[in-house]
C-alpha cells in the first residue's frame, strides 16, 4: 500500500508511459546542481520556457525535425541539439551546465530511454515561464 | 582539377562540413578532472578587525579609531593533488579609507600585513565548482600612530623640537594565528585554467601579545588577541596535469 502510495505521489515526468500515438513527447530535464543558473530554452527558435535545475520540461509535439537550443545572454553560449522525432517514442534530453571562466553553457544530450526514465524520477514539473 | 573536385564532392555519401546529426548525442561529456594543479592566485580581502584592549584604551581615552575594516591585497600559491590543497599566503593592507581628520586625537593603521600557509579539503564538488574547508597558521602584524592634534602652528624649523601631547608615534601588535575559512573556487576545465576564488572566513591569534612600540620599549602595555573576519575575493591562474576522466 505504502509502495503504490509512493509510486502515486513520486513526481517525474508522465513521460514514462508512452507518448500519443500520432504524436512524440520530448522530455528537457535537469538534475540537482550545486549554485546552478536557470536557461531559457526554444524550440524551433521560440523560446518555450525557462528551466531551472531538478525541474523538466515536457512537451508533445508533431513527427519530424526539431531544433532545441538555449537562449544566451552576455555570459552564456548557445547550445544547440537537432532531434528528428518519430510518433509514439519519448525523447530525453538532459541538460548539464557547464561553467568555464567568465562563461557559461548548457549542455544538451539525448539520453537512452532507460537513463532518462530513471534521472528524471523525483524531479519536478518546471512552470512554463518565458524569460522577461 | 575542379573538375574532379566537383566529382569527388557529389560522389561523397554527405556534404562536406555538414554536421551529423546531433540526435547522435547521447552523452554529456566528462567532467574534467585533473590529478593535481599548480596554483597562482591574487586579489582582494576585506577584513573586520577587533584587538579588544587596545579599542578599549582607545575609547577610554576618546581617541577615535581608524575605520575598522581593513582592505588588503594579497597573493597566495600552491598546488592541489586530487581533493586537497595547500597554499603559503601573503598580504598587505592597503589605505584605502581617507582618515579621519575632524576628532581631536585619532589613531591611524599605518601597516599591516600577514603571511602564513593553509591546507584544504573540497569538501564538495561538481562540474564546476569546489567548495574547500581550509585550515591554516600564520604570523599578522599591525601598527598603529595616534596623531594629537593642535591648532598652534609650528615652524617646520622647529618641527622635530615639536612634541603634541597625546601623540603616540608607534604601537604596534604581532600575533601568530590559526585560521579557518570556507572557500568556493570554480574547478578547472582546461590545462592551463583561470578562475574566480570567493574566501569567507575568520582567524584569531594563539595568544594575547602586549603590544609594543617601534619608537621606544614599551612596559604595562595591554595584551591583544586579534580576531578577524574576512571576505576573500581573487583570481587564481592553475597549471593543470594528469588528465583523467571522472
């Protein structure tokens, strides 16, 4: 009972069951950093929303390319991940930041689904928010 | 020639230059993680100062006190093996205040100066950041001059005949210290690598020392354990070898 409680309750991405059958369902996460800065992130050059660190991003979206990039400011660099999505899979990328001197990045890889499901348990759902 | 150029391109199973498609990332790459740096660092410090028995004599004798914080330059270097560093420090106080000049008498800092060594632990660290608890000995000195002053002019011819009442040349304090501090550095990611280092910390004598005085010998003079809290902010230049991958 306690352990189907905690399934209940334990936040992670409803990514875990399969996406929409016409549709594919990508997954942007962060996993807890120590004094990690939140990123804007844009899908196919709009900004979606910001993503600070133990939170993801879901969306659905239609088959076919799609370009996931981090918006920059002056001290951080673009980085950019282009995934051609297929309907029914889950994409998981997992976003890292990086810090070098004076500049900063995010670094994006597309995870196995067996990685992303397991790292992306516990996080939790970042609020849609677009950079002011 | 660009004949068989053009051939050779359109014969290629991808465009030259076109890069592969980066659904192929399936990794974030490994956090650098070299075995051991050498190290070079400079910067700033401000520093709280309290030397309790002399401030009281000060207070009793309504002689006001230099601005208590203390801004130092300084200049540390060593090396790091794995998880632990060690450095030898060195630092001078700087006047950066302008003094005081509307009391009657006031004591003024006319050195002050450090050096010592400090070893340390990250005892937190990720892909680009160290957290260190440092520990560390030393010697710190410090100097003061009370000015007593007048409005009576004096000669300049006379000057050295000229003796103010309530002027006190020289006191100076010496102690030797112990020293903790916490300190977050950014973890090096190239072979030669810059970075920012923040310090927070503090470090107080062994032992009460009387003070003394550079002009004289000095009998009775109260006792002082300096205590000091401080805020490190510097620049640190690291030589960085044996790479491995975490």
């Amino acid at each position: 009972m306690l352990i189907l409680a905690w399934l209940l309750l334990s936040s992670g991405p409803a990514a875990a069951q399969s996406a929409p059958g016409s549709q594919a369902r990508l997954v942007v996460y962060r996993q807890r950093e120590f004094g990690g800065n939140p990123y804007t992130i844009k899908l196919n050059e709009k900004a979606w929303s910001e993503l600070p660190t133990n939170r993801y991003l879901q969306v659905d979206l239609p088959p076919g390319r799609v370009k996931i990039e981090t918006a920059t400011d002056y001290f951080s660099e673009s980085q950019t991940l282009w995934l051609t999505l297929r309907a029914g899979r889950t994409y998981y990328v997992k976003a890292v930041e990086d810090v070098d001197f004076m500049t900063r990045t995010l670094l994006l890889a597309l995870l196995s689904d067996e990685q992303g499901q397991r790292e992306t348990q516990g996080l939790k759902p970042a609020t849609i928010r677009l950079p002011k | 020639m660009k004949y068989f150029l053009l051939l050779f391109l359109l014969g290629g199973r991808v465009a030259l230059g076109q890069t592969p498609d980066s659904a192929q990332v399936t990794a974030i790459p490994p956090v650098p993680s070299f075995k051991y740096s050498y190290i070079i660092e400079a910067g700033s410090r401000i520093a709280f100062t309290r030397t309790p028995h002399m401030q009281d004599f000060f207070r009793q004798n309504q002689i006001k006190r230099a601005f208590p914080l203390d801004p130092f330059i300084y200049i540390n270097w060593g090396g790091r093996y794995r998880r632990v560093k060690a450095m030898v420090e060195s630092g001078y106080a700087t006047n950066s205040w302008t003094p005081w000049e509307e009391e009657e008498t006031a004591a003024r800092r006319t050195y002050g100066a450090y050096s010592g060594a400090m070893v340390g632990y990250d005892v937190l660290n990720n892909r680009n950041s160290r957290l260190y608890l440092n520990v560390g000995i030393g010697g710190i000195f410090y100097e003061y001059s009370v000015y007593g002053r007048s409005s009576q002019p004096v000669a300049f011819a006379n000057i050295l005949q000229n003796n103010q009442p309530g002027t006190i040349s020289s006191l100076k304090l010496s102690n030797t210290y112990w020293d903790i501090n916490v300190e977050f550095a950014q973890r090096e990611k190239r072979r030669v690598s810059p970075s920012f280092v923040f310090r927070l910390g503090y470090r107080q004598g062994w032992r009460a020392e009387a003070w003394e005085s550079g002009a004289f010998p000095l009998t009775g003079a109260p006792q002082d354990r300096i205590g000091q809290f401080y805020l490190t902010t510097g620049y640190s230049l690291a030589r960085n070898y044996a790479k491995a991958a975490k």
